[in-house]
C-alpha cells in the first residue's frame, strides 16, 4: 500500500523467506521513491501477525504454549474466553521497539475442533531520520527482523516451536 505519506508492503501466505519478501519489497520501494519522490524516512518497521491454532480447550493452561500467558489471580475461576494483552518493549542498545500483542477472542461459534487460535502480533519498529535513498534503510529493517525473531521465539515455549517445524 502507498500514499503520499506512507509506504507499506504485505504479504499473505504463503510466506516465503525474508530475503524474498525483502528483495520484493525493496523493487516496489524503488518504484514508490520514483514516483512519489519522498525526502525522508521517519519510521522502519517489520510486522507480523503470527495465528497460532493450538491444541487447547477453553480453559486448559495458556503457559504450555505461550511464555506471555494471561495470568488470573488464583482465587478465581481459571477459564478464560477471551484476552488481549499489549506490551510495548524496547531494546536499549539499539533503541529498537516493539509493539506486541497477544489475542484470543471468543469464537463465534462453536465448532468440533477442540483448538483455538490466538494471535501474535508484533510490530519491531525504529524512529530514525534517514534519507529516502539511503541504503541503510535495508540494514535497518534487516536488524528488525532479527528483533521481531528474537521475541517471537521468546513468547512461545518449545512445545509450540515443534507444531510448526
């Protein structure tokens, strides 16, 4: 998606690798800057929203698959239909930042499969000034994607890796 202000580029699955969707993104960069002539950048981001179908029951433990699980204080009932929890983070060597968010909604309607799906979504992002030909800019949302990796792998346990491997 372009505007005059903006330049987003998406990808639905299938997902290929990031050096792919990098190298895609950068030739509609290149068309956009020609176009459109933008002078600076002010923000880079990677984005992922990451649906997750896990085995579980409503009601049955979040912490087996998710390290970030919805904690309810224990004097209460421990089912839970629905959540949303937002954390923004940053990395102080780099000044990197993410937005996570980690949802389940109820479902709408009830279905034979006993799996429900949450979302992981994470927005790594960095506020910097850079010109709009600067090849930095690669660099940067290279390292970014590194970052989006690094939390990704760290909010979910080892059990959930081997679902997707």
């Amino acid at each position: 998606m372009a505007q005059t202000t903006s330049f987003t580029y998406s990808r639905l699955k299938p997902y290929v690798d990031w050096e792919e969707l990098r190298d895609a993104a950068q030739v509609m960069w290149d068309l956009f800057t020609s176009v459109a002539k933008p002078q600076r950048v002010n923000r880079l981001a990677v984005r992922y929203v990451n649906v997750m179908d896990l085995p579980l029951e409503h009601g049955e433990e979040f912490s087996e698959y998710l390290h970030a699980a919805p904690i309810i204080p224990s004097g209460l009932p421990q089912a839970v239909s629905a959540f949303l929890q937002r954390v923004v983070m940053v990395d102080r060597d780099t000044g990197d930042k993410a937005i996570v968010m980690q949802a389940l909604e109820e479902p709408a309607a009830l279905t034979e499969s006993p799996n429900i799906t949450v979302f992981l979504d994470i927005d790594a992002f960095k506020a910097r000034q850079l010109d709009a030909a600067d090849p930095e800019i690669w660099n940067i949302l290279d390292g970014l994607r590194n970052y989006k990796n690094k939390i990704f792998f760290e909010h979910i346990t080892e059990k959930t890796v081997e679902m997707f491997a």
